[in-house]
C-alpha cells in the first residue's frame, strides 16, 4: 500500500448471526478491507473514535441503558466513490446484505454511532415511503 493512500475500512455493528459476521469479514478481507467489529454497547461513542481517527477519545457511559437497533450495520471509511460503487455490487453478488450503510463523512465522524443509526433508519424509512409513491402511481 502507498504511503499516502489511506487504508480502506469498515465499522461492522449489530451482527447478531456470527456465519453471518465470519462471511462479510471474509468478504472484506478478500477486497483488503480492514473491519473493526463494533461492540452492540458502544452506541454512545463517536463514529470517529470507533475508527480511532487522531483527536478522538472514548466517552463515558452516558446513562443511556440501551439502544433498541435491530438492524445490520456497515460503515465504510476511506472509500472512494468508484472503489465504493464496486465493493456495493460484489457485496450483492455475495450476498451480503445490510440496508443499513453508511461512508464516514467530515460531518458525521463526530456524531455519536446512535445518531448515525437513527438517521439512517429515518432516510431508510423515507426511500420506503418514496418508493410506494411511485409504485402506487405506477
């Protein structure tokens, strides 16, 4: 790898099924890209820490007991977008699943994982509701 290209990553969170977790790392490490499995407690923490970027430090329980997210979660960081549109179409033709996706942005590095879930899942409910429009006016 070039010194000055940064190392492709990604943040893994909530797979519950472990064939399922060993299969996207597989996959993830056949396309050299590194994963950090993501600890379901460690909602709290900002995404910047979870992928230990320079001036990030881990936060203290913030008394939150738990977080109900139930769904698979891939954060990609140091992707660009055409390696990004090829990794997208193996992962499908592998079968790898996850509606729930994200690039690590300068804007979001410093939102908490909890956060980034909930706008995901809220964009996620939105492209639903879209796409029943359109289907409706078909």
């Amino acid at each position: 790898m070039k010194k000055s290209q940064k190392e492709a990553r990604v943040l893994l969170y909530n797979f519950i099924d472990q064939n399922d977790l060993a299969k996207t790392c597989e996959f993830f490490t056949l396309h050299n890209i590194k994963q950090t499995i993501v600890d379901k407690a460690d909602f709290n923490q900002k995404v910047g820490f979870l992928l230990n970027l320079k001036g990030f430090s881990g936060a203290n329980n913030t008394g939150e007991e738990d977080f109900d997210f139930n769904h698979k979660v891939i954060i990609f960081h140091n992707i660009n977008n055409k390696h990004l549109d090829e990794v997208l179409a193996k992962m499908k033709n592998a079968d790898i699943i996850s509606p729930y996706k994200a690039v690590v942005t300068p804007l979001n590095r410093f939102w908490t994982l909890k956060r980034l879930c909930i706008t995901m899942q809220k964009e996620h409910g939105a492209m639903i509701e879209l796409q029943k429009k359109r289907e409706d006016h078909e």
